[in-house]
C-alpha cells in the first residue's frame, strides 16, 4: 500500500487536513482538492489510485463528480469512497448506482476508513484493474479495451517501452525505476490530453510497457511529442555526473561494466487502416514488432 495515490475531495478545510496528514503518516502520496472541477482537473495530470469524495462541493456536488469520472474512459477504473453527512438511503443508493465503490457518513471513524481505503485498492490491484506503481488500468482493462476496438475503425494503438531502463534500475535501483515509471505515465498523461481526445484510453501493460488507444488521425503527433517530450525531461533523473559524460556504466553479468545510454521512447503504432486483426492477440504482437522497429531504427535528425 505504500506509495499508493490517494486524492481527497472535501471542502471542509479541516477534515481536508486532518486526512491529508493521517494517510501521509501512512506513506500515503496525498492530493487535496476543495472544489469538484478541481478533483477532475487533478485526475487529469495524475491519476490516483482512490478518491475519497465528499457529496456536498460548493461547486459540482460529488454525485457530478463521479458521473464524470465514470464516463471518461481515463478515469472510469479509479476506485471511490463517498464521504458524506448523508445517510439517506436514496443518497448512498444513488451513490453506488454511479459506480462508487463504497460509503461512509460523518462523523466518521478514520480507523474504518483507513481499512476501507486499503480494502479497495487492494481489490482493484488484485483483479488486475490497475498497476500498483502507475495507478493506470492494467491487464483485464486493457484487454477489454482491446475487445472493444477490434470491432471498430478509425482508431490506432500505440505500444510504448521505455529504452535502457533496465540499464538505469540496475545502477540508480528500484526506486528510482519506479519513479521514472510513474513520470513516464505522467508525461504519457499530459501529452495526450494535449494532442488527443477526451475517450482516448492509457494503460500500463508492466514494467515499462505502456499503450495509448487513440485515433488515426492523431496517433502520429501523440507518439513525435512524447518522445520528445520524454528524451529532454528524463535527464532530471540522472546524478550530475552521469547528465556530463551523456551515459551511465552498468554492470554485467560477468563483472564488468558496459554503457548505457540516456532512457528514450519507443513506440509502435498499429491501426486497421492498415492491417487485418483476427483476435486481440494480433493487435498486441503487431504492436511490439512496430515497436521494436522503432526502437532499432537511429535517432531523427
């Protein structure tokens, strides 16, 4: 659970706060929005693995909230927690016909919703709904989007992989790696809700294997500007010394050292503009051969 995003919908300063606090004390990564269109704002730069949602907002109430979250293909995965002053029964039906995955009325015991909290982003990493460093829909979510658009057109898939991260983790460790997991998914965020659509869908297939579903039409520019956009802002991740002499020496199963260079992008696109897919397994198998031409092919002008 450590690490794991929690996002806090409450208007209520202090309670806002005093959240905030507790679930840092738990290694908690914590973000705090007082107003509904923020939350949603939130989630699009950085998806949390929960939302706790307070109904009453001075904006949008959190019923809107959650519809919008429930109907965007970004972020209809990401597990909610109702907490509210409410305890109508017509409330919290209403709650869970959007899709909220559970309940509490204040006053409230943060003990309970500590294990409440833990109970649901267990069970969404445990189904396969989301991985456990990104927070982004993993394999049974990604394999029904994959269902979906084989049965569509006009829509074009991206296979990304990130270059010489096993090279970096094997010098910099694991806990760098997963930083650079998760600011690899942030700039994949960002770079689609720039060039894309709001029903484009991110996915992270494990380790540093991610997949954008997009269109044809702007798949092209989506897969140029996040190569670009991950090659100059990587570097931060590297020490001083490593950015100076432009590589890093990793060690070798024999003993030795070899260098490696800087971590980039590849991406494969595939789309049924141009090929024929049968099954889901094709779209996928494609898609990792396009990427690894990408990946062999020498680096633009």
């Amino acid at each position: 659970m450590s690490n794991a995003r929690l996002l806090v919908v409450e208007d209520d300063v202090d309670i806002a706060n005093m959240l905030k606090i507790y679930f840092t004390g738990l290694q908690f990564d914590v973000d705090v929005a007082n107003r509904g269109r923020d939350a949603l704002e939130k989630t699009k730069h950085v998806i949390p693995h929960l939302i706790v949602l307070d109904i009453m907002l001075p904006d949008i109430d959190g019923y809107e909230v959650c519809r919008n979250l429930r109907t965007s293909t970004r972020t209809s995965h990401i597990p909610v927690i109702f907490l509210t002053q409410k305890d109508e029964r017509s409330d919290k039906l209403q709650g869970l016909e959007l899709g909220a995955d559970d309940y509490i009325t204040k006053p409230f015991d943060i003990e309970e919703l500590k294990l409440r909290v833990q109970g649901a982003i267990r069970r969404s990493e445990r189904e396969s709904l989301t991985d456990p460093r990104s927070g982004l829909p993993a394999g049974r979510l990604i394999e029904e989007q994959l269902r979906r658009i084989i049965r569509e057109q006009e829509w074009a898939l991206l296979d990304i992989r990130i270059n010489n991260f096993e090279g970096f983790k094997d010098v910099y460790g694991f806990v760098a790696g997963d930083d650079v997991v998760r600011f690899a998914a942030m700039v994949i965020g960002e770079v689609v809700d720039e060039l894309g659509t709001t029903s484009d869908f991110i996915g992270h297939a494990g380790g540093d294997n991610f997949i954008i579903i997009t269109t044809n039409e702007y798949a092209p520019a989506i897969r140029k500007r996040l190569k670009e956009r991950f090659a100059a802002e990587v570097l931060s991740h590297y020490n001083f010394i490593d950015r100076q002499q432009g590589f890093i020496q990793a060690p070798t199963a024999d003993g030795g050292v070899e260098k490696v260079g800087f971590m980039t992008i590849a991406a494969g696109i595939v789309s049924p503009s141009v090929h024929s897919f049968a099954d889901i397994r094709e779209i996928t198998e494609l898609a990792a051969d396009a990427r690894r031409q990408d990946a062999a092919a020498p680096p633009a002008a």
